[in-house]
C-alpha cells in the first residue's frame, strides 16, 4: 500500500477538473445555433453530427473546402447518391476521424 494513496487520488482527481468552463461553453452554443426552434425535430446522431463536424473544424482550424480536398472520391460520390442513407458501413469512427482530421 502506498504511503500517500489518498493524497495521490486527490491529486489525480484535482488535475482532472478544467481550468475553465468556456469550452462546455462554447459547444452548447454551437448547440443552440444548430438546433433551434425552427430545427427542433432533428435526431440526436444528426446532431451529434453536426456537432462533431463543427467542432472538430474549429479544433482543426480548417474550413469545409480543406475537408472536401481530403476526401476520397468514392465519398463524394456516396455524398450525391442515395447510398449515403445505407445504415451498414465498413468504417468505424477511428476511420472516419483519419480521413477528416490526418494533418500529414
């Protein structure tokens, strides 16, 4: 057992909690932004999508035109069809995170 066990969660635990809440912040009012009244009847994942799209943009610091330079062309492809609406995938999120954010 440790000597200082106790002391050594609390600090664990301190070093855990943000220094501020301004990032919480900014993401509920880019929530309040994509889903307002007018856009009330939307699915939690549409906006979790939009959500995850929009903050990793600004995470990122690119712009939806270095998003479309990065994709493959059988993804923009899927975009203009009615594939894009087929539940089953290949890709896991792990994936799809290193075709939008790879920064190579």
């Amino acid at each position: 057992m440790p000597l200082y066990r106790d002391l050594a969660k609390f600090v664990f635990a301190l070093l855990s909690l943000p220094l501020s809440n301004a990032e919480v912040e900014r993401i509920f009012s880019m929530l309040a932004i994509v889903k307002s009244k007018l856009r009330n009847r939307m699915l939690i994942d549409t906006v979790d999508g939009i959500i995850s799209v929009r903050y990793g943009l600004l995470y990122e610091k690119q712009t939806c035109y270095d998003y479309a330079k990065k994709l493959p062309n059988t993804v923009l492809a899927d975009i203009s069809s009615s594939r894009k609406y087929e539940s089953d995938t290949d890709m896991n999120y792990e994936e799809i995170y290193e075709i939008f954010f790879n920064t190579e």
